[in-house]
C-alpha cells in the first residue's frame, strides 16, 4: 500500500482570511492537474479559515463552494480559530484564550467581523457585534465550521491542525491538543506512527523533521499561502512555477523567535 492510499494529496496551510492567496494556490492546484492529471486528487485544508486577514466571509464563500465542485475531493479540518470564531457564535462574552476575548487585537476576529461589514468591533461591545453578527451570517458558513474534521488518516499521514500530543494514539488526543499543541509537540523527535502534517505554528517555509511537516507559512503576516503535495512517497512544493523539493529541517534565513500574536 503506497503512502498516500492511492491519493495525490494537496495539503493547504492556515488561510486566515487571505481569500486572494487561496484563489492563486487553488489556480495552482487546478493548473497542476491539468499538466499531470490524476484519477483521485484530494485537497486538504488544514484550519484556521478566519481572523487576522482582510476577507474571511469571502474565504467561508469559495470554502463552501469549493465542498460542492466535483473536480477534487476536499477534506476540511478544525482550526482553533475556528473554534473561537464558533465559541463567539454561541456565546459572544465567552473568553476566547486565557488572556485575550476573540474581538482583542492579539486573536484578530475583529477583522473577521468587519468583513460582515461590523466595523470596529470591542470586546467591550461584544453583544451589540453579536446581534449584528447573527443577523448577517449564513448558516452555511456556521455549519460548514461545525463539520470540520478534528483530523484526517491518509495512508503514512495524520493531518491535524496544531499536532498532537507524543506518545498517546490519536483516538485519545484531546481537541485542545489538536487544535492548540505547540510543545512539546514541536520538540518531539519520536515516530509517532505516521508523519504528522500541520499548521498552526508559523514557519518561514514548509519544513519536514521527519516525523513532521509544518506548513503554516504565514499568509495573514506577509508569507505565502503553502501548498504540500504528497503522492505515494514523494513531498513537493507547490508553486507558480511547478513543483520544488520540500526543506528538511527548519528552515532558514528567518528568524526563529515568534511574535506573541503568532502565538496565537
């Protein structure tokens, strides 16, 4: 059995509302198919759809759309921006971290907000941005975050949004692990039974330690929108320029301290 089951498998880092990113990538995706054609192509989003970038209806807009075309089987997982952005949804004084509610700068569903043409949202005025949230949001947009995978097996893969925690089988990791992981998950150099595929954790390029690959290169903060193509035991790159080989290890030339709002 190969390591993808049969399937090409694009892999898309944290969109975070960047809807021009995700149209070029998917433009991308749709031209390398069309030069190497493939009978079981599948796409694969690993979260974090909203906050932060400047259109993230527009991104839930092409997402639902893109569940319904016929040209690819798309696999959508759950973000923990999803889950802030759902929790906001049910509850509007609910706090979205330890430190920070969904509408402070740090978490960025302000701009989420805005892009359903609620502007200025506080968490001051967490309730009036609700009512005016509720009045305005499709419900295609709420069920499509509702049915998000927690995490997808695909031949010698896991996909998940964050990762997970070492040592325990991925039917036992916990959601919060799933979605908000970083160490010791990062450190971890174990075989943790397939390679773990995910984003959350902002890299200047894709990097694959072996027993992970991170793709979330920072599209909402001046990167790219990265896409994995994995196919039996190959790793590519994809770009507008074709395919290029995958880094190994961490990636260089950028700095490795990471902001506290990538921290987020």
């Amino acid at each position: 059995m190969s390591s993808t089951d049969g399937w090409r498998i694009y892999a898309i880092g944290d969109v975070h509302g960047c809807l021009d990113a995700l149209n070029t990538c998917i433009g991308h995706i749709q031209d390398d198919l069309l030069n190497r054609p493939h009978a079981e192509p599948l796409l694969l989003f690993v979260g974090d759809y909203t906050d932060r970038g400047p259109d993230s209806r527009g991104v839930l807009d092409r997402l639902v759309s893109l569940s319904q075309e016929t040209w690819i089987q798309p696999v959508f997982l759950f973000g923990n921006h999803d889950k802030l952005f759902l929790d906001f949804v049910d509850d509007p004084n609910v706090q979205g971290t330890e430190y920070y509610h969904w509408l402070d700068p740090e978490l960025g569903g302000a701009e989420t907000l805005a892009s359903y043409g609620i502007e200025n949202a506080r968490p001051e005025e967490a309730d009036d941005a609700h009512r005016a949230l509720l009045a305005t949001l499709p419900d295609a947009h709420k069920a499509f975050l509702s049915s998000a995978h927690y995490y997808a097996a695909i031949g010698s893969y896991l996909f998940v949004h964050a990762g997970i925690m070492p040592g325990i089988r991925v039917e036992g990791q916990s959601l919060n692990d799933l979605i908000w992981i970083r160490e010791p998950f990062l450190l971890s150099t174990e075989d943790h039974g397939a390679v773990v595929v995910h984003g959350h954790t902002v890299v200047g390029q894709i990097e694959d330690h072996g027993n992970r690959i991170a793709i979330d290169t920072g599209a909402v903060f001046g990167g790219t929108l990265s896409c994995l193509v994995l196919e039996d035991d190959d790793r590519a790159l994809l770009t507008a320029e074709g395919l290029v080989p995958v880094p190994k290890g961490r990636s260089q030339g950028r700095p490795r301290r990471v902001s506290r709002k990538r921290m987020v």
